[in-house]
C-alpha cells in the first residue's frame, strides 16, 4: 500500500515540478565581440549551457592584439576592464579602446564565472556603428538543459519519498506493526486453538446371542 502511494507521488511531482529557475544557467559565458569602426568595442554574454543572457554582474577585461606587425613588433592593448551598457545587464563596452588598425579583441572574465569571445575588428577614423543584429538573439524558452536538471530534480524528489516509504515500513516491521488488512499468525493460531475439535462418534458393536445346539 505504501509502495503505491510512494509511487503516486512521484507521479503527480513529476508532472507538477516546476521548471527550473531562471538564475540556475550553467558554470561559463559565451561572449559575441563587436566594434563601432572608430576603436569602441562590446561584448555581450550568454550562458553556454542554455544561450540565455547573462543576468549577473561579471567582471570583463578586453585584450586586443594588432593583427598587423608593425616596426615595434605585434601591438597590445589592454587587458581593459569593460562597463555595463546602461539598461543592458548582458552588454559590456570599451569606449574608444583600441587606434586604427586590424585587431583581434578577445574579451574575458573570471569572475563570477569563465567566459571568452572573440572577434577580428577594423579600427579607423570614423564610427560605423555597431552592427543592427547586435546583441544576438538569445534564448527565450526552456532548452535541454532546463528539461534534463528538472528531470534530474524529479528523481531526487522520488528517491527522497521512496526511501521514507521504505524507512516507514522498516519500522513498522521492527515495532511489530502488521499492515491493516492482513492476518497475522497468532491470528489463525488463536482461531485454531478455540475452534472445538471435532471426534467422529465412537462406532458401536452390535453383539448378537449365540445359542449352542443341543
């Protein structure tokens, strides 16, 4: 009986679980790199388990390095700390970072979480803007990642009651608790023994006279 409902219960949390939080995305970021074309440079950053936006203060630094080798050797910039935008908690920018010329900037963080992205960007003298389809689309909806850690949730959830079924019925049994419905032995030992015991009639002897002949 108990195993059922255990088994019930499951059932009815497996439908009813509800869907995995919003904040729990995943361990590192993914960033999409731009720039302007006058040297500004963004960053925006999803979660790589589920593609939703980074809803989380990260620290971002933005390296860039020359993809022109020029008399010094190869040119460097940064490591610079990148600013939230205003009103886009998942985009970061660099304003006017990087001189004219071909970069490679790769933008990271470390804290709260790993991330890295990059992108090879053309510097010159007057801003283009950055890109219309920037930031990219990002995942608005459950993704295999949410369907798998609920389930996972579902089966802690199931084993967590089946084991209270299980420790329930351990202890019933040690206590000497029978289930209700079923009969014990002394039960049928009790009827057994005030139960009036049944003998056969003793068998009678018919005995006749014999009479000797004269």
């Amino acid at each position: 009986m108990r195993s059922a409902l255990a088994l019930g219960l499951c059932v009815v949390l497996l439908a009813l679980w509800p869907p995995v939080p919003a904040s729990a995305h995943g361990s590192t970021i993914a960033f999409t790199v731009v720039g302007d074309g006058a040297g500004g440079v963004r960053a925006a950053g999803v979660w790589t388990e589920d593609g939703h936006p980074v809803d989380v203060p990260v620290i971002v630094l933005l390296t860039a390095v020359s993809e022109e080798a020029g008399p010094a050797g190869t040119r460097q910039v940064g490591p610079v700390r990148m600013t939230v935008v205003p009103g886009r908690g998942s985009v970061y920018e660099a304003r006017g970072a990087l001189p004219p010329g071909r970069w490679r900037a790769i933008a990271e963080s470390a804290v709260p979480s790993l991330g890295r992205g990059q992108a090879v960007l053309d510097v010159g003298t007057v801003a283009t803007g950055y890109p219309a389809d920037f930031p990219p689309p990002v995942a608005d909806g459950p993704t295999r990642w949410d369907a798998v850690r609920r389930w996972l949730g579902s089966v802690a959830v199931c084993v967590v009651v089946a084991g209270g079924a299980l420790a329930l019925v351990l202890r019933a049994r040690r206590q000497g608790v029978q289930p209700v419905g079923r009969p014990t032995a002394g039960f049928f030992t009790a009827i057994h023994t005030r139960t009036p015991q049944l003998r056969p009639p003793p068998s009678r002897v018919h005995r006749g006279t014999h009479q000797a002949d004269d």
